[in-house]
C-alpha cells in the first residue's frame, strides 16, 4: 500500500482507539509508532518513541504549561474570583439579567488569568449559581450562561489552546495572545448582549438584583486590581520583553502566589493542592502534544498533509470555501471530542492546507479556538456542559444545552466578523510586534 492510504488507515484507527475509550494521547501514540513501524522500520519506530518521549517531557518550551496552570490555581484558591464576581455583580447586578451578566463579564476576567474553559466553567459555577438560584433565575439561562462564559477561558490569554498550538506550528506565543484579546471581548460583548435581549423581552427569566451605589461600585473595583495586575504583569512582561513565555507564566503564578499569601487566603496545603491540580492537567496536556508529535511524524512521513495541500490548492472552487469545510470539520470535532484534543490531532493536517491557501496562520488559529471553543458547549461531548450539571446535578443535561442554545448566534456572530475583518484578529500583533 502506499504511503497516503496507510495514513488514512492510522486515521481511523486512532479515532477507532478513542471510541473505545482510549485516551487521546495514548490513542495518537500508539498509531503513531505503528504507522512509523509500518512506513520506516521497527527499531526506528521505537526510536522516535524514546527520543520523542524525552523530548517532550524534558522541553524547556512546554514548561508554560504548568506555569499557567500553576497561576490560575493559586488565584482560584486566593479567592481572586469571588472578588471579580462582587464587583461585576456591583456593576452589572442591577440590569435585566444582570446576575447572568455578571457570571459572564467574571468569566472574562478570570480567563485572563487562567487559560481552561472547564476551569473557568468549574470556578465560577461555584460561585455563579447559587446566587441565581437565589434571585429566581431561569435555570436554563443561569447554567448556560456558566457554561459558555467559560469557554472564554481559551479565548482570551493567556489560553492554554493557544499555548499547544504555538508549540505544534512553531508560531510566536506573544503574537497569538495579542491577537486573542479582541475577538474575546468581542464574544464577550455579544454573550452580554445575548442576554440582555432575551431578559429585556422576558424579564421572568433574569430578575434584576439590589440597586448598588456608586460608592460601593467604585470600592469594589479593588478586586479587580489584583487581576489586572496578573495580566499587565504576564502580558506586559512578554511584549515589552522582561520574559520569555516561560519566565511570564513563572512571573504569573508568583504574582498569584504573593497575592493568595498576602491575603492569608493561601494556606500550606492550599499551595499543595494547587500544585497536585496543577500537575495533574500538565501531564495530561503534555502526553497529548507528546502523542500528537509522534502521530505528526508518521503523517510527514506519509506525506498525506502535503498531498492534501497540494490537492486543495489545485481544486478549482475557492479558498474561502475550502476554509468553509473545514472549519465545519472542526465545528463537528469538536461536537464529539475534547476541543485540545480535536485540535492537536488535526493541527498537523490542516495547517499546511491554510498555508497553501495563503491564509494567515495567526488568524487561522484565532478561527480555530473560537469554532473547537463551540464544542465545549454543544452536544453529544460538552465538557462544560458536564462540568455545570456536576454542580447543578438536578438541573437535567438538555436544560443546559437548552441554555446555551441561546447563545450560539453569538458564536456565530463572531466568526463572521473575524471572516469578515480580519483585522479583528491581526490588528493588535501588527500594531505592537
């Protein structure tokens, strides 16, 4: 057989691993040092094995990873979220659907600190529910508006999506954290204005709270201080060229660190939880690129995504609609697995495609975390969704889903204007790189 046909056959046997419930990154390792047994040689297979294995795990450049994890951990534990959500209640509380609001415009500050849309989703749910609970929230609009304000967590930088993907192409980690930042508040906006509309036509689904004074709105911005010092710090850090990207996620998790003890909200064993959480979803992350680099070696060797470039180039459509495909590719992927996962198997395949076509690969992957984002929150997979009913287990799983239904033209919305207007995306890395 030839090479091509034995890349499709390792495509499908990978996805057939999954279904079987494999994890991702076992499932790309083990097709990969078949597929490279098959086209190469077995002792060259069980070389890239060891070596790719070391590589990995001993890289200097995947050591972000866990930093940035580290620093949404300490200030998750630092109580830094209760407070965003104070002051946005004081801010937003007051409006129809204000509560729902304030679940969203917390979510946004605390992805600029954290980086994972199930733990963003998990934090603020928290802290988000009970209060809407309390006020006679519509429970559709209440775990929805949880759910997809934490997909934001992957949106806005630092984003741990962004983070695996630069890593995987090779692209500027500042740059694609520049370019993040607009179309987050952008969806950001939209989400706001999602349920503005729909409590302004029914208000019984979002009650409006207490009225606040600009007095106590004022005081309560001093929590969001401490958030937008993490970020000036980290971000900052990097543009102005205090840190490399490891040194700015060290820098963010000691900020967070000296703000949690500062606060005496940071306990010893506080610190050790958060160093096991931090642990624990690094490994994960880092044996998923470990097993996408192998499987991405198998498939050069193929040569099925220059093959797959060449041919999409030469058809005679369109690039847009080429694009259009696959980002309906992903669109669905990301429906039926792990949004990182879907986007560290097909990186690989598709970048080489979108270079063909003369797109972007800045804005390329901006696209591409907003579409897989989607998937966090749609059916049959919805990790946020799952995470929301593990902590609002009597609310059913299709009142959720329910509930972010609302918010899909939202979605919907944003990748239209960043087709529309790049600029959205690119305007930030040109204006300041």
């Amino acid at each position: 057989m030839d090479p091509v046909t034995i890349a499709v056959i390792g495509l499908v046997v990978m996805f057939a691993l999954m279904l079987f419930g494999m994890p991702i990154g076992f499932a790309m390792l083990l097709a990969g040092v078949l597929g490279n047994a098959y086209l190469l040689s077995v002792p060259a297979a069980t070389h890239l094995l060891s070596t790719n294995v070391w590589e990995q795990f001993s890289s200097y450049g995947l050591s972000v990873v866990p930093l940035f994890v580290l620093m949404g951990q300490f200030a998750y534990r630092a109580g830094i979220t209760e407070r965003l959500y104070d002051a946005a209640y004081k801010w937003f509380g007051r409006m129809p659907g204000g509560l729902a609001c304030t679940t969203i415009t917390a979510c946004a500050g605390f992805s600029a600190i954290c980086g994972s849309n199930s733990a963003t989703a998990a934090t603020m749910g928290t802290i988000a529910l009970p209060s809407m609970r309390r006020y006679g929230y519509d429970r559709a609009l209440a775990t929805g508006a949880v759910a997809v304000g934490g997909t934001l967590g992957v949106v806005i930088p630092p984003s741990v999506v962004m983070i695996v993907i630069a890593v995987q192409t090779e692209q500027s980690l500042l740059k694609l954290f520049l370019a993040g930042i607009v179309p987050g508040l952008i969806l950001t906006a939209l989400f706001l204005a999602t349920v503005l509309w729909m409590c302004v036509r029914r208000p019984e689904l979002g009650p409006p709270g207490p009225a606040t004074s600009m007095r106590e709105k004022l005081a309560s911005l001093s929590g969001v201080v401490e958030t937008l010092i993490l970020f000036v710090l980290v971000i900052g850090g990097l543009y102005v060229g205090w840190f490399t990207p490891t040194e700015a996620g060290a820098a963010g998790a000691f900020g967070a660190l000296v703000i949690g003890v500062a606060r005496r909200r940071l306990s010893l064993r506080e610190i050790v939880l958060s160093a096991s959480e931090t642990l624990r979803i690094s490994s994960m992350v880092v044996l998923m690129i470990t097993g996408a680099v192998l499987f991405g070696r198998f498939l050069t060797v193929s040569r099925l995504p220059f093959e797959l470039a060449d041919w999409a180039a030469a058809l005679p459509v369109p690039p847009l609609a080429i694009m259009m495909v696959v980002v309906a590719i992903y669109l669905v992927g990301g429906c039926l697995m792990d949004a990182l996962g879907f986007l560290v198997v097909t990186v690989p395949i598709f970048f080489p495609m979108a270079a063909a076509l003369g797109y972007d690969p800045t804005w390329f992957t901006i696209v591409l975390t907003v579409v897989t984002t989607m998937g966090a929150v749609t059916p049959p997979v919805g990790v946020n969704v799952f995470i929301v009913n593990g902590l609002a287990p009597d609310v059913p799983i299709h009142t959720i889903f329910l509930g972010v239904a609302y918010f899909m033209l939202a979605y919907v919305a944003c990748l239209a204007m960043m087709w529309v207007f790049p600029e959205t995306v690119l305007f930030l890395p040109k204006a300041l790189l």
